[in-house]
C-alpha cells in the first residue's frame, strides 16, 4: 500500500497550525512568502531569508511506535499546548507517536520519502 502527501495538503496543515497560534495577518502573509520544498528524504521550509528543514532520523519497524524527524525549527514560536497529544517536540528532534493497536501492529513500514513535492509512505 502507498500514501501519498502533496505540499499543497502539507501547507494546508501548516496553515491549520498557524490559524490557532497567530493572527489572520500573519497567517497571510506566511501564505504569500512561504515555499515549501521536498528533496533528498527532506522538507525545506523557505520563509523570506530563512530556511528550515525536517528530516527523517528514525522509522519504527512496524507503524505503532515512535516515529523520528530532526528539524531547525523555531519552537520557542510554537504554543506546545496546542500541540495534539501524540506529538512532542523537542530542540532539534520532533517524535510523532503513533500507539498500539490490531492495525497498527500488523502493518510495517517499507519507506517514507519525501521527493517530488510529495511525501511517499510505503507500507506492508
């Protein structure tokens, strides 16, 4: 089986970020200067000037457990407590816990990738 994200849904879910933890105005402007890249198993993230990154570090053998990213991003700026539950971000490490179930204890993972403006998630 294989999941297919595009940046636009990407954007979607940064815009879904931003709307709760900003006003309108910058979310706007964030949508006009922002240019989101999926190269080489990394999503840059270019606003203005600044440039950030997520990459993968770590992937679970099978699709509950802790999913592992590095990233540059300035989480000083980010309202944690809006965070959903299963997601914890740390200085450089963002780990997505995704828990234990009859699905997802059966599924493995093959490969995640981002490339082509798309993150490709190929599971067994």
């Amino acid at each position: 089986m294989e999941i297919i994200v595009d940046k636009y849904m990407i954007m979607d879910i940064l815009n879904g970020i931003i709307k709760y933890t900003t006003y309108d105005i910058i979310r706007k402007i964030f949508n006009m200067i922002t240019n989101v890249r999926f190269m080489k198993n990394k999503i840059e993230i270019k606003v203005l000037f600044i440039k950030y990154f997520i990459s993968i570090d770590n992937i679970p053998e099978k699709l509950n457990g802790i999913l592992e990213f590095k990233h540059n991003l300035p989480i000083d700026k980010i309202n944690k407590g809006k965070l959903p539950k299963n997601i914890y971000i740390d200085k450089n490490k963002i780990y997505v816990y995704i828990p234990d179930n009859i699905i997802t204890r059966n599924i493995y993972f093959e490969e995640i990738s981002f490339d082509n403006d798309q993150i490709i998630i190929r599971l067994n």
